[in-house]
C-alpha cells in the first residue's frame, strides 16, 4: 500500500511590505475618487453657469 507523503508548500511568510501596499491601494482609490468628484462638480458648476443659474 503507497501512502501519499507529499505535503502541501509552505507559506512564505508575509512581506511587511503588504500592509503598505494595501494602504496605498486605499490611498490612492479614495484620491482618484475625490478627483473624479472634483471634476463632477466643475461641469455642474460649468453647465449652471451656462443656463445662468449661479454668479
């Protein structure tokens, strides 16, 4: 009777590096989302300007 002896890899232990990766992937998803939102607001302030709804 053959009895499977393989074992499964090892992890490597994780990089320290991965808590600042993923706090520069939150980082930098909520500045382009406040970008993307900044522009947002200029054209509605463009296009109320344009029909003369502000100064």
């Amino acid at each position: 009777m053959a009895t499977d002896t393989t074992e499964a890899p090892a992890r490597p232990p994780r990089s320290p590096r991965t808590w600042r990766r993923r706090l520069g992937w939150l980082a930098g998803i909520w500045l382009a989302s406040v970008a993307v939102m900044f522009v947002v607001a200029l054209v509605f302030r463009f296009l109320m300007a344009a029909v003369g709804l502000s100064r």
